[in-house]
C-alpha cells in the first residue's frame, strides 16, 4: 500500500510543487473490499484502474512512481494510455518471471516465516490473515506468468516484441520536450 510503502515519501514531498495521489490497487491498502485478486490480467486492470481514477479526478496528464508490482502497473498504463503519461519513475519492476523468481516467491508465500519489521506493518493493516491469504494468492498470480513465452510479463500486451515493447517505454519516458534523459543498458 501507498501507506506501508512511501510513507516517508508522501509526507515529505513538496506539496507546493506536487500533487500526490497514492493510490492502492483494488484490494490492497485502503481499496477494500474487494478482497485482492490475481486473473491473468491484473497488472492490466490495474493501470486501468488508475487511469480511470486519475481521469476522474480531472488530470489532462499524470507522471507515474511505482516499485515491484507498482512499477509493472506503470509500464502497463503507459503501455495502454501513452498520451496520458508524462514521466514515470520505475523500480523493481519485472519484464518477465524465471524460474528462479519463482523459488524466491515460494520463499516468501508463508508470512509467519517474515521478519517482524517485514510483517508488522502489513499485519497491522491487513490482519494476519487476509495478509497471509493475499501473500500465497499474490505469490501463485506472478508465478502464472512464468508459463508465457520465456515467462514474458510484456505478452499480455498483443504479443508486441519485447524489443519494442523496450523502445515504447523508453520513448514514453523521453517524450517530454527539453528533458534530459539518461540511457541506461540493460540485460
């Protein structure tokens, strides 16, 4: 949740300079009911979901943070809704599932083995067992993307090629005009 997550981050941002709107995904943080769930399509779902609530609160535009799941939710909308994003600040983000990601999500599915720093601010807002539930439903919904085509995140959007995909993110990220823009390589 935005809560959880970035809470340092929404209190210290410039509001003077900012509008921050920390929104959680349908069945996370404080967007319950419903209880969350993981279809093929999630992260597709999600980026509407946010489009939509953004389009509601009346934004001609909007720039997007996102880690982990956020960050996949991100590429998703700008992925959908290119005009509609400015910049997006991304991190921890997976373009595919391997098999090795999926042992380390299996690692985690048990949230009584967690740390108690790790546990205890999601237990507080969950209640441990809507957080353990969500936790094993979470680990077996990433891990059915481990079955698409090299376990590629980007097939759920028409199939385009991964290279393209990596140049549509990296023009949506370079489109504002007299930004500086830092390529970085990946593998």
């Amino acid at each position: 949740s935005g809560e959880t997550d970035f809470a340092p981050q929404l209190k210290s941002l410039n509001k003077n300079l900012f509008t921050v709107v920390a929104w959680d995904p349908r069945g996370y943080g404080h967007s319950r009911p419903p209880d969350r769930d993981f279809p093929v399509d999630f992260f597709e779902r999600d980026a509407k979901d946010a489009v939509d609530l953004m389009k509601t609160l009346k934004f001609k535009k909007i720039s997007l943070l996102g880690w982990s799941d956020g960050g996949i939710t991100a590429l998703f909308a700008a992925a959908k809704y290119p005009s509609y994003i400015n910049k997006m600040v991304i991190w921890g983000a997976n373009a595919y599932v391997t098999e090795e990601d999926e042992r380390i999500y299996q690692g985690i599915r048990d949230v009584s083995k967690w740390s108690e720093k790790a546990r205890k601010p999601l237990e507080a807002l969950y209640g441990y067992d809507y957080l353990a539930k969500t936790c094993e439903k979470w680990v077996d919904g990433i891990g059915q993307f481990k079955h698409l085509p090299d376990g590629r995140l980007h097939e759920l959007l028409n199939g385009r090629p991964y290279e393209k995909m990596l140049e549509f993110f990296l023009g949506v990220l370079h489109s504002s005009a007299n930004d500086e823009f830092t390529h970085y390589p990946y593998t």
